[in-house]
C-alpha cells in the first residue's frame, strides 16, 4: 500500500500519469432538453479525446481488432466509447480503462433459478484473474437487463462512490476478499476494496450477470459544461 500511496503522490506532483497503461476512453455524457445530440458532439467529444493524447500525453492504445493497426489518437471505429443519458445538467464523465483489468472481466447468462449463484461468479472471476488486474482492484457487477446491458451496467458501477456499499455489496467484498490474492497477488485481506452493483429489468427467462474488474487505480472525473 506504500508503494501505491507513494506512486500517487509522485503522479500528483508531477503532473503525470499514475500509471503507464492510461486506457481506452469510455466517456459518458448527461445532456439537459436543451443540448442537441448531434454529429457535432460526438467530433467534439473526438477531438477532446485526440488533444488530451497528445498533450497530457497519453499512451496512443486504440488499434484495429484485427490488423492492429494503431490509430496513434485514441480514436477509431466506435472509439471513443460515448453513453448518452438525459439528466438536468450538461456533464461529461470520463473512465480510463486500462486493459490489464478489462481483460479479467467476465459475463454469464445464469438461469433465473441460479440466483445464488451470482456470488460464486463473482469470486470465480476474481480468482481467475489473480494479480493480473493489479489488485487491490474495485469491481463493478451488472445484474439482470440484457447481455449487452449487463457488461454496460457493470462498467457504469466502476463510477460509483467506494465509500458506501450496501450490505449485498460487503457480503460480495467479503467473499471476494477471503481468497486472500491480497495486494498485487502477494497475499493478505484486502484483495478487493469495493464491489458496486447495478441491476435492470430482465427477460423473465434470463439472469444476465457481468463482472468488470478495475485496478486499484480507478480513475475517473466528471466536469459539468456550463453554458
């Protein structure tokens, strides 16, 4: 924890990035009656995007699935990630993910009688992974909605508050933290400092349950646009 704590001082003083993989873009707007969703704000939110790469800087870590070419901006096909929602105010949130924990991320479609099986998902998910998502991680769960919808909700969960869990959320961390994995793998209680969980409405047939893991390093910022 020293060592974390340390990095993060360092990366403040600096001005700099607390970690080398500064992740993929995921950008989710909040827009009033008031603010269009046009064309233009998708660019604009590109632009930011490509600016903010060269002038930070950021790792370039956007390629092409398949010939990898890499696009050098953070930008490309469907990149960045944008998710739109109506709210009263004009916000523009940003989560880096980086792909060391992305890649441990997991999804299911368990039966409607299998309730009880969500718990054992998460911690099977959470073993699986190891050190590798640079624990002591913060995990997001989705519950219920669609396939797609249960990957979004579990993401959108990384942005909430660490702080305040609700009880099923502590029975999740404590479950998870008894594998004992501990701090970047080496051992010890805290192998996970929050589990947050979103839910959905769902197929009366289906249980979709999605898990996304983010390191200990869960960055992310919320600015509101005035105007």
């Amino acid at each position: 924890f020293a060592n974390i704590l340390n990095n993060i001082k360092t990366a403040w003083e600096l001005g700099i990035p607390m970690c080398q993989d500064t992740g993929v873009p995921v950008i989710y707007l909040t827009l009033p009656p008031d603010v269009p969703l046009t064309q233009d704000l998708y660019d604009a939110v590109a632009e930011g995007v490509r600016r903010a790469t060269k002038e930070v800087p950021l790792r370039p870590n956007v390629v092409d699935p398949l010939t990898r070419h890499n696009t050098n901006d953070n930008t490309g096909l469907s990149m960045p990630a944008i998710h739109v929602k109506p709210g009263a105010k004009f916000t523009v949130t940003v989560l880096p993910k980086g792909a060391g924990a992305e890649n441990m991320s997991r999804i299911t479609m368990l039966l409607p009688s299998q309730k009880n099986q969500v718990e054992k998902f998460v911690v099977e998910t959470v073993y699986l992974a190891g050190s590798r998502p640079c624990p002591p991680i913060i995990i997001g769960v989705g519950i219920g909605g669609t396939f797609d919808g249960a990957a979004a909700l579990a993401k959108e969960a990384l942005l909430e508050p660490v702080d305040v869990m609700t009880d099923y959320e502590q029975q999740l961390l404590c479950a998870v933290n008894r594998l004992g994995i501990g701090v970047m793998g080496l051992g010890g209680d805290f192998t996970a400092l929050a589990v947050k969980v979103k839910t959905a409405g769902c197929h009366t047939a289906s249980l979709p349950v999605a898990v996304n893991i983010q390191c200990w390093a869960n960055r992310h910022a919320t600015v509101e646009v005035k105007r």
